[in-house]
C-alpha cells in the first residue's frame, strides 16, 4: 500500500514537472515586436524638476451670519487652553439713497449707541468684561460676499482702525435688565456709546446725494465696526451676540425742527445688519 502511494506520488510529480517545463516564455521585448519600429523599441529618460511649498489652507470652519458669536478671551480653560475671539460687522440703513428725517440744518446730535444683542456666555461671570470699540480700518476692509474662516485672521489681515468709543465694561449681572422708552421695550443688550463725532459724521455730513447714495459709496465711506478684548484685562470669559437679532443695531438719537419752527423733534435712526448685504468676520483663536 506504502509503495503504491509513492507510485502516485512520482507520477503526479513528473506530470507537473513535464506541463513546467514544456511552456515557451514570451519575453516582454518579443511581445508584438512585429508591429513596432526600431524607433519605437529605443528607451529614453525624462527629468522633471519638482518643487513643493508648504502653506496654510484656511480652515472650513466658518461661523455664518445666522450664527450666534463670540467676543471675549479665556486664559486659563483646564481643556481648551486660551481662547481669544474678536468680530467684525457692518451696520446698514435700511434702503438706498438713504435720508435722515428732518431738517439737516437743524439737526442736534443727541448720542450714538452700537447696541449688541446678548444670548448668553462661556467662563467665569463674576468679572465684567472690558470691550473695545474700533472702526475697521479702510485699507483693510471686509470683502463684500465673502465667507472668512474663523481661526485665520491672518491670512484675511482685516485691522482695527481708530477708536471710536471709550472702552465699555459689561457686567454679566446686568445683561438682563431692560430699557423702556418712547423707542424701545427691550432687554439683554449691550450698549456701546460711540464718540460725537460719528454721530455728526452719519447725521450731518453724509447725505443721499453722496455717502448715502448706494451700498457701494456707503462701504467705501464707513468700512464698519471692529469690537475686541484684551487678554491683560483678565476678565476670562467669551460672550455671546446674536447679529440678526432685532436688539443689533446702530442707534442715532438726534432732534431736529421743520423749517420755520420753533419746536424740535426728538427722534432715532436705525442701522441694521441685513444678511445679504452687511459682512462680517468672526475671528475665533485659540493657543
């Protein structure tokens, strides 16, 4: 029985063996050498130069206007380290070629109030929170349409401008109260006072026949808003604002009188931010 398992053995052995070794192999120099020319057959070498660059791409995260953002600093978060955000926006008139009511002779500044509306707060809220207010610098303005990642401000280098209010510090413990007047019944504001002068500059200088014409004349006139905080005031807290909210606006108080009159008129103008035309740029870093 041994012998005959050997037998098989061999023969299976010698039969493979014989189906080897009985192929012929076609080279891959002889495969269709018939219908190529001596040119074809001759090898040549190509050398490419290559070169790289290393860049930063801009991130996909965007915060949209529909958004809710951030304006603080945190120092000292035990998870995510320090965090600094900034935002940029544009306040609009409601149409074009915009008018201030009244008479612009006549017209008295009252005051001129960016307001904010407040939806809330990340970190400690024991301590007010300092906030800067700058016109954006026209050399460096926001691009009309333009959606900007925000955790790279560099790549965009939007800039502060000159200040155009005093610092204002806003105490969380009062977020919700309200203001009741003949112009408005609201609550969890924050309101900013601005410097005269941009009062006179948007009641009394602008008008529909220049500044005020159309969108266009308006940006390249006032580039926009610039609000920011500063690590050193170690307030260690991010608010958060809601732009498309009808509590975010820019209020110019003023009173004017028709011609001829010996009574005055006390009345407000609102800018808005309008979604599809106002920018902004919500800049979020983190270290």
């Amino acid at each position: 029985m041994a012998f005959i398992n050997i037998v098989r053995r061999v023969t299976y052995f010698t039969i493979a063996a014989t189906l080897l070794f009985s192929c012929t192999r076609i080279s891959t120099s002889e495969l269709g050498i018939d219908f190529l020319s001596q040119d074809a057959i001759s090898t040549r070498d190509t050398i490419l130069d290559v070169e790289t660059e290393t860049v930063v791409m801009e991130d996909s995260l965007r915060i949209y206007p529909t958004d809710q953002h951030m304006l603080g600093d945190i120092t000292n978060d035990p998870i995510f380290g320090n965090t600094s955000a900034s935002l940029f926006l544009q306040l609009k008139p409601a149409f074009y070629p915009f008018y201030i009511k009244g008479t612009k002779d006549s017209i008295i500044v009252d005051s001129v109030v960016l307001i904010l509306s407040y939806k809330g707060f990340y970190g400690d809220s024991s301590k007010p929170v300092k906030i800067y207010v700058n016109r954006i610098d026209p050399s460096t303005p926001l691009a009309v349409g333009k959606l900007y990642a925000a955790n790279y401000p560099d790549a965009y280098g939007i800039r502060k401008g000159v200040a155009i209010g005093n610092p204002k510090l806003f105490d969380f413990a009062s977020a919700k109260d309200s203001i009741n007047d003949r112009f408005e019944n609201a609550s969890r504001q924050i309101r900013l006072r601005l410097n005269q002068s941009i009062g006179n500059e948007l009641l009394k200088t602008y008008d529909s026949n220049g500044v005020y014409r159309n969108d266009t004349t308006f940006r390249s006139a006032f580039s926009g808003f610039a609000l920011s905080t500063s690590a050193s005031d170690n307030h260690n807290a991010l608010i958060r604002v809601a732009l498309l909210d009808s509590n975010t606006k820019l209020a110019l108080y003023y009173s004017t009188s028709a011609t001829g009159s010996v009574t005055r008129d006390t009345l407000v103008t609102h800018f808005r931010f309008n979604y599809y035309s106002a920018q902004n740029a919500n800049f979020i870093l983190r270290k």
